[in-house]
C-alpha cells in the first residue's frame, strides 16, 4: 500500500478534467497528505522528497469516478425479477420487508464496494435502509459516499412508520456529521412517495441542520399519474409549489421533464443524477439529458441499483448515454466524449455538492484518481483519449485507484478488504433464505 503521506505517480498519460482540459502525455501527479500537491509534465524538477514512486507505464489517468445514483445494499437482488411487469410494487417493495435487515445492508454494500473500488469508483450516492451499516462499510474500505437514509410514507424495513423513519434519519445525519468519507443526508424516496406534510418535514429539517437531500424524481408512468390524480402540473412543479426546490436537492432520474420543469431546476439550481441503462431497462422513457445540459443544469451520471442497472459499472453508463442522445435527435455529433468523461468526474462532483473538492486532478484537490492498464487491449492505440475512455476502456481495465492519496486498489486486487471473503460471505447469507 502507497504512503498517504507522498506519493508521485510518473509516466502517465493524464486527463486533469480541469477547467481548461489540460493534458499531459508524458505527466506526473504529486500527492502529499491525501490532496494532489502538484500536476504537470516536468517528473524530475518534482520529484524530490517523495517517499514512494508509482510508474503508470503509459497508463490514463483520470479522476476517480464519481456515482450519483444507487442503492449498494441491492446486489444481493440482482438478477432477481428483471422482466417483471410492475416491479417496483409488486415484486421489489415485499421481497425488501422480507429480507432486508442490518446484516443484509452490510454484506450488500461490500460487494458493491468492492465491484465500485474495482472499477475506478471513488464517491458513490447512496440511498436505502439501515444506512449507518453503508456509511461503516465505506469507512472501512475506504471509499467515499454521500448516504441517505431514506423516508417513506409507510412501513419499511427499518421503520414502522414516517415519525420513526425521520427519528432514524435525523440521528444517522448527527452520528456522521464529521467524518472524512461519509456525507450523511435524508433520502425521502419520491413524491409520490410521501404525503405533503411529511415533504415540509423533511425540508425544514434539512434546511435547518444544513443536510442535502436525494429524491426519485419525475421517474415513471405511475408517479406521472399519481401527480395529475394531485391536480399538480408535473413532479417538479409539485416540488416548486412545496418549496422543496433548492441546491441542497440532488433529483434521480428527471425523465419525464419538460421545459417549464427543467427551467425550475435550474432556477433552484437543483442537481440530477442521468442513470441511463436503468432507465431503458426499466422502460421508463429517455431523460432531455441533451436540453438538461444546453440549459447549463449540473447533471452527473449514476448507475441506480443492481437490482435495476444489475451492475454498477460507470464505464457502461458512459459508453450508452450519447449513442441514446444522439440517436434521439439524429445527430452524431451531439455530446462528444469529453463532455461524457465531465459527467462522470466534475459533473459528478458538482452534482454531488463537492466539486470544490473532487472530480479533477489539480492542486488542492483530494487525491481520488484512477489508473489504467497500460498493458490492455483497449488500451491500445490512443488516437483520442477522451473516446478511449468513454467508447474503449472497460472496468476491468482498471489498475490502480486511490482515495485521498490511500492506494484502494492495487494492482487490480483490493487494498483494505479481500474479495474472496466478500463473495463467500454473500453466497453463505443468501443460502439462509
């Protein structure tokens, strides 16, 4: 394991995914107490009192990867159900009053840590039961997450009705308020969801205590009917007309939006996880992602849960959201492959509240970077390495990936947990069912 005291890494081809979308073919990145100390192209001038050198070999090195949207615990569903008609209600909402528990939560979220550290995943959105059990499985593997305790409207796994869940939410925010990893926030599911009273609760209580919030929104046929049954316009307009509105909202899905709707966004500069193989596979339409990023919305990219993504691959999430765009309006040139990496990193950061912090590789910033397999087929010729990474690259080509300058994985093997213990301790508990 690399010292998090200072670390170069020399030899590497580097997207920064700075403002100015500097690269360097031949660079360095310099890491001293878990931030990015330094980035350029000069390795000798740099290299004085590093305690440990790491050559790329040629490697691209980006940013770590950024998830907006998921539900870790859910890898113990996938597969499950996946041609089901009415999912969510039918199939989804009882198998999880069945099975989900603290134990569930714990040994769901390994897994899908380890297949996110593995493929360059650095900083995930969580939303789901028992979040303490995510926000201790991060901690211990060391990987960054903003987790919401969700909140509905109706007995769940973890509370026996809305009071109990807020209670829940309002403590799992307090507990982690201060840690390094772990940003803690209130998840209330979606509109339609939650009753009205129960929306201003969960507003003023994240206004109050100055905590973000992650919501479903505008997702499906049943929540757009459940809105018009209300008399309301649309699931954001119904949001505006509650005042629940702000930056602090980070709104999953956005598919059914109009102009109107995603004006509204902006104005409240609302952030929206674009969650694009879900959403097909679902069947629940194509989000205006092209007209959510002309109207300058901050939009990063997430996978949602294994159980509806069945993976939690960002590279797949890249390689699919422009061909989806562009075959939409006809036009090939829409959303080129910088702007997709953008999504995945600084996008991704910002929509996550902490692009100051995150997402490119420049001075200051947290050392969450990713390396890849110079050795690799796809690897191999780098004509555009923006389309390399988004079109090419697969997550099995990933190398290296740290998190606050700590070396994560290593040599495509996991630093902090061992993935034959998380594979074995998922089969032995799913055999108990």
């Amino acid at each position: 394991m690399m010292s998090d005291n200072s670390t170069m890494i020399k030899n590497a081809n580097i997207l920064t995914m700075d403002n100015q979308f500097n690269v360097f073919s031949n660079g360095f990145v310099k890491i001293k107490n878990g931030l990015i100390e330094s980035v350029g192209d000069n390795f000798e001038k740099n290299s004085q009192e590093v305690e440990k050198i790491l050559d790329a070999k040629g490697g691209l090195v980006i940013p770590g990867l950024i998830n907006c949207h998921t539900h870790a615990a859910m890898s113990l569903f996938r597969s499950l159900g996946d041609d089901e008609a009415d999912r969510l209600i039918r199939y989804i909402f009882p198998l999880e009053m069945k099975h989900v528990s603290p134990e569930f939560v714990r040994i769901g979220t390994e897994l899908s840590c380890a297949e996110m550290l593995l493929s360059g995943i650095t900083f995930f959105a969580d939303m789901y039961f028992f979040e303490e059990q995510v926000a201790l499985v991060a901690e211990k593997m060391g990987i960054r997450v903003l987790a919401g305790q969700t909140v509905m409207n109706r007995n769940i796994p973890d509370a026996k009705n809305f009071e109990e869940g807020l209670i829940r939410a309002k403590i799992f925010c307090k507990d982690w308020s201060q840690h390094p990893l772990v940003i803690p926030c209130i998840a209330p599911h979606a509109p339609y969801s939650l009753e009205e009273k129960q929306l201003n609760k969960i507003n003023e209580f994240a206004n109050a205590n100055d905590v973000d919030i992650q919501m479903h929104v505008a997702e499906s046929d049943r929540e757009k009917k459940y809105i018009l049954n209300k008399d309301q316009k649309s699931s954001v307009d119904y949001l505006s007309s509650l005042n629940f509105l702000s930056e602090r909202l980070l709104a999953s899905h956005c598919i059914h939006v109009d102009n109107d709707d995603m004006n509204l966004l902006l104005d409240h500069q609302c952030r929206v996880s674009h969650n694009p193989v879900a959403n097909t596979k679902g069947a629940h339409g194509t989000c205006p992602l092209y007209e959510l990023l002309e109207k300058k919305i901050t939009v990063g990219l997430g996978t949602d849960g294994p159980m509806s993504g069945n993976n939690l691959d960002l590279f797949r999430q890249m390689s699919i959201t422009a061909p989806i765009q562009k075959n939409l309006k006809r036009d090939r040139t829409l959303l080129d492959s910088q702007e997709i990496l953008f999504m995945a990193t600084c996008g991704g950061a910002n929509a996550l509240g902490k692009g100051e912090e995150t997402g490119s590789i420049e001075k200051g910033k947290w050392a969450d970077l990713i390396i890849f397999n110079s050795d690799s087929v796809r690897h191999t010729p780098i004509h555009d390495p923006y389309s390399t990474v988004v079109y090419s690259l697969q997550a099995g080509d990933v190398k290296d990936v740290f998190v606050s300058g700590k070396q994560v994985v290593q040599d495509s093997v996991l630093v902090n947990s061992d993935l034959d213990d998380i594979t074995k301790n998922v089969r032995e508990f799913i055999s108990k069912w």
